[in-house]
C-alpha cells in the first residue's frame, strides 16, 4: 500500500522544495499573490484520491514498498473552485490593494495602515476608510483627515474584487518559478527574477 510520506531517506531533504502549482480546473492558477503551492504530500494525496489531475512532473521520485511516483509540479482540480468575488479584509491584502507602497508619499517601507476619517471621528476599520501608509506618513498625519493634515492620498481607498488582487499580484512574481509552471503563469517577461 502507497504511503505518500515514505520515502527514501536520502531524498527528504530534495523533495521538500518540490511543490506543486495548483490550478483550477479551467487552468489558471487558484492564486498569484500568494502563489497557489500545495507541498509534495498533499498534491500526491489529493491525486490519489482522484481530486486533481496531474499536468506535470518533477524528475523526483517517491517511494513505498510496493509502488514509485514522480513528484507532481503541476496539478490542476477536477472540479471548478469558484473565487469569492471579494477577498477578506487582512493588512496582507490591504497592503497588495495599495501594491505595497505608502497612498502618501510612495515608499515601500515601514508600511503600517492608515484610517482616512481617523476612528475618534467615527472612522471604521473598511476597505472604504484605510490605505496603506509608512510610519512617518502615518505619524504625521496623526488623528487628522488628510484634508486637515495637508496630505493627499495617491488613490482614494476601494473595496477591491478578488480578480483586482490577483491582478496587482501578478506584479510580484517570487523569487523562484519552476520550469514546469511557466506555461501557466502569466507574469511579465521583464518581471521575472
């Protein structure tokens, strides 16, 4: 019997960088920002239980006793997984809206959020009324709209749609993409490290 966490000693410490890229069944990835990565044991555990179909293959290779298999790279979903139209409100996701730079001043660094309509004045925590700012932007803004504080925001703050977020995503490709996913992601040529 196939145990997907049997393998050869000497092969643990390869296969643990051998993820697989997940698609959706219509074979887009299910996510750009943060890459949709499943680790090698829960790819094969989902091809065993007839839950993706496997597009590609690693040279890697599992082993049990009785049975051998190549690592899948990429694996795409038999059945469809429709996005939310709208993603969860998270500083992470907050910070991709505004594509990681301060809404004031444009730096990428020390980045915190801001409440536009501060919340002693009744601001509340939306998608609406926070905007990504560094710390010194965000300190000299203080409990001040923008207006009183003689600041003006780069991009009035939305709600975005899902596909809004995958798109900024796109814009920040990770450091490393295997040979075998290239085919299914769609960043810029320039882009890619």
């Amino acid at each position: 019997m196939y145990h997907p966490d049997l393998i050869r000693p000497e092969d643990h410490w390869h296969v643990e960088r051998c993820p697989a890229l997940v698609l959706n069944a219509d074979y887009t990835p299910l996510s750009y920002y943060p890459l949709s990565l499943w680790p090698w044991q829960t790819a094969i555990k989902a091809v065993f239980l007839d839950r993706v179909d496997i597009v590609s293959s690693y040279e890697r290779e599992v082993h049990s006793p009785s049975f051998q298999m190549k690592i899948p790279s990429v694996i795409a979903l038999k059945q469809y997984v429709r996005p939310s139209q709208y993603p969860a409100f998270t500083r992470f996701n907050l910070f991709l809206r505004d594509k990681f730079q301060c809404q004031y001043c444009g730096s990428p660094k020390d980045l915190t959020f801001d409440h536009v309509i501060p919340r002693r004045a009744g601001g509340r925590t939306t998608w609406e009324n926070v905007a990504t700012a560094c710390s010194p932007c965000n300190l000299r803004k203080g409990g001040r709209t923008p207006k009183e504080a003689h600041m003006k925001l780069h991009v009035d703050p939305i709600r975005p749609t899902t596909w809004q977020l995958q798109e900024h995503g796109r814009a920040f490709p990770p450091g490393h993409l295997h040979e075998s996913w290239h085919d299914w992601l769609y960043w810029d040529v320039e882009l890619q490290p």
